[in-house]
C-alpha cells in the first residue's frame, strides 16, 4: 500500500497543465466512454448535480472560452 501511495504521488508530481491541444477530433465514442465514467464519479448524498455537453463547433467553443475569460 505504501509505494502505490508513492507511485501515486510520483504520477501527481509529473502532470502538467495543458494549453495547447490538438485539432484532431476525438471520435464521439470515446467522448462517450469519458463521459460515462466522469458521471460515476461520487460525491455529497450521491447525487451526482453535474451536467455534459459536448461542443464540437468552433465558434461556439470560442465563444465558451470567451465567456470563461471575462468571468
């Protein structure tokens, strides 16, 4: 149990924030396995209050992102 709290640890230390992506597109069923897996997750009461939505027009995306930005 320690050294996977130790791996564990060493894989946290090596992630890196991402701010350049691919224009590749992701096949939907892909998308749809993260988001089967994501809406699993626990939390208070399990509830699970979240909501997805998959935007794949660029203009929308770029207006997300400009809406992010002002907040």
């Amino acid at each position: 149990m320690e050294q996977r709290a130790v791996d564990f640890l060493a894989n946290v230390r090596r992630r890196r924030t991402v701010r350049d992506f691919s224009e590749r597109p992701v096949p939907r069923e892909i998308i749809e396995h993260c988001l089967q897996a994501a809406a699993t997750a626990p939390n208070g009461a399990n509830q699970q209050p979240w909501h997805f939505v998959v935007v794949s027009d660029p203009e929308i995306k770029r207006q997300i992102r400009a809406g992010a930005e002002e907040e």
